[in-house]
C-alpha cells in the first residue's frame, strides 16, 4: 500500500518559503506538442539585440550588463548579456571562457557593495533566446532569503530607495570599468536645495512615500519578460524619481561671541570709572584726554559709534595699563587710581577672553 504524498511539497514548510497559511498546488496543464518561439527566435524581434548601450549600465566588446527599470526588493539585480545573439550552449570557445570570467568578475564586483552578503547567478532563459545571466544580491543577515526563493522574495520586499540604488549602479559599473569597457551608470546627483519649511519637507516625505509604493509594482525577476514564455511583449514604463532634498545647514558667524565679549568688557570698564571719568576730565588740560575716554566724550574705546564692538579694543590699551598722555595732571586719587586698575584689568581681559572663541 502506497503512502498518500502530501497536498504541498515539504519545501513550504522551509523558513525561507515566503508564504503562509493554506496552499493548494494547481493541476499541471496537459503538454503541449510544440512550444512557441521565445523573444529572438523565429520571426520574433530580440529585444537584447535592439537595445542600445545607453540602457546598460557598463558595455565592452562583446558583453553587457544592464539593470532592472527602477529599485527593487534585492540591493541590487543585474543581468549579464552576450553582444552576439547566441544562447548558452551556442558560445564558441573564446565567449564560453570569457562567459567564466565575466560571471567572476561581476559575481565579486556586486558582493563589493556594502549590506550583501552572496550573490545568486541564475540562468533560465525561458522567454528570451538571447543568452542572459541573472545576478541577485542576497542582503547581508537575511538569512530568510537564503536559498531557491531569492527571486521570489525581490517581488515581496520593499524596494530600496532611488538613491541608494543608484549608487549601487554605479558602483559596479566603475569596478567592471577597471578591467576594461565603458561605464555608463552614473551616482545620484546630490540636490543642494533645501526645503522653504517644515511643511515642504513633509510634503517631500509624502511624495517619497507614494513614489515608493508605486515602485512596489516594478518588474522583478520572476515577472520580467525574458523568463515569461509569452508571445506578447510589454515593457514597463521607466519611472525615474528624483532625490530627496537634503536642507543645506545655515552659516556660522564665528566672530559673533568675540564681538559680544568685547563690548561687555567695554562696558564693564565704563561703569567701573564714572567717577575717574569726571575727574579726568576736570583735571586734564585742554587739548588732552584721559585713557577710557574719547575725545568726544560720548563713546567709550572699544565701541564705535553706532555701538558696534570695534577689533581695536586689544590694541588701544598696552597690556600694563592705560597710558597717561603727556602734559596731562598727575592726579593723587586713591579712589581714581583703583578705578584704573580696575578699568585697565577689564579692558587687559577682554582680548584675552574673546580670543579662543574667533574661531567658533
């Protein structure tokens, strides 16, 4: 007596199968006895064939490797082409080794980039004629994506973003670059603009957001046209998205602290000396003027007239105190002398405090 074989195959039971819940396997078609022709074959137009080099991402003499339309699940999905158009089992010699270091080389080249962890090469060839090698990136610590599901899961995912994706593009592209070909995939271009408010930024957010999941729709792998047996064509529309603008940070004015300092310390100095300043001027003979004070009497040294801190406050009193003009009264002021030292202490201690702050 035969076991009953299960209703579904053990591989739904794997953690890497990404469905869940009741499954039921469908009836398999009756055979068909002659299969129709794949994109390239018969009175078919190839599509490989027919597309230039700008839809590549890097072009060399006799091989091309070009991406999906726009970001997908996987950090990165690239297919590697024959120029010539010939399937697998067609490659003379020469392509059949070159096929070997090319899949090596862009094999290295995608694991290159950062968050991948292996990279599936895949060939199916179901739709196209045209000899193509698929390469999907596994992210790095998805360990539920390890394994045959890989292209399964790049439809689920949610696609990566715009920016990201094409730096990946163009990161490959400049590591093929260095074995020889052209590189045609260039980075994103950083937008400098920023945003007027808040509420542009939100708005930013929200188109970033729509963009996203209308790219949830893209063309994967397990849906692209050379893996589907089909006779008509379609071709997704390319929905290119720009990148976010990232708000560019105001200037620093570094003087500003100093220049606050210096006229606190200008200040200072004024209220400490009213009544030195009074008497200095009653003494002085004419023509003259005592240290802190002006020739017009109104602004303080250090302090221009519109009350803008001046960078002349370190230089306009020596270090050992204000000078005493020649020709002024020497004065016998206990209480003025100990007003000098003390403006002469404040306006010694400004320069010293602003200047570690000139570079803020």
């Amino acid at each position: 007596m035969h076991d009953t074989p299960p209703s579904v195959p053990d591989f739904t039971q794997w953690p890497s199968f990404p469905f869940e819940g009741d499954l039921h396997v469908k009836q398999l078609d009756d055979p068909v006895p002659v299969e129709p022709p794949r994109k390239g074959e018969g009175l078919r137009e190839c599509t490989a064939c027919n597309a230039p080099d700008d839809a590549y991402i890097w072009v060399g003499e006799r091989w091309r490797v070009r991406a999906m339309d726009r970001p997908t699940g996987l950090p990165m999905v690239l297919i590697l082409e024959s120029r010539t158009h010939l399937d697998l089992g067609d490659l003379p010699n020469l392509l059949a080794a070159e096929l070997g270091v090319m899949t090596v080389r862009l094999e290295r080249a995608i694991r290159s980039l950062d968050g991948v962890a292996r990279v599936h090469v895949n060939r199916w060839g179901d739709g196209s004629a045209h000899l193509h090698m698929w390469f999907l990136a596994r992210p790095y610590g998805r360990l539920q994506l390890r394994g045959t599901f890989l292209s399964l899961w790049d439809s689920i995912l949610p696609p990566i973003s715009e920016a990201q994706w094409r730096e990946n593009l163009a990161l490959v592209a400049a590591w093929l670059a260095e074995f020889g070909g052209r590189p045609l995939a260039e980075p994103p271009r950083i937008q400098w603009q920023a945003p007027s408010s808040l509420l542009a930024q939100s708005e930013a957010a929200d188109a970033a957001a729509a963009d996203a999941a209308a790219a949830a729709a893209a063309v994967s792998v397990i849906e692209a046209a050379e893996e589907i047996p089909e006779p008509e064509e379609s071709t997704p529309g390319v929905d290119p998205t720009a990148g976010d603008t990232a708000p560019s940070a105001g200037p620093v004015d570094g003087d500003a602290h100093a220049g606050s300092t210096a006229a606190g310390a200008a200040r200072t100095s004024e209220a400490a000396s009213p009544a030195r300043a009074g008497n200095a001027a009653s003494n002085a003979p004419a023509g003259t003027m005592s240290s802190g004070t002006s020739t017009s009497g109104t602004t303080p040294s250090g302090v221009s007239e519109s009350g803008t801190p001046t960078s002349g406050v370190a230089s306009a009193v020596p270090a050992n105190g204000p000078a005493i003009p020649r020709g002024a009264a020497v004065r016998n002021d206990p209480e003025g002398d100990a007003a000098d030292k003390a403006t002469a202490g404040a306006l010694d201690e400004a320069p010293r405090r602003a200047a570690p702050n000139s570079d803020d």
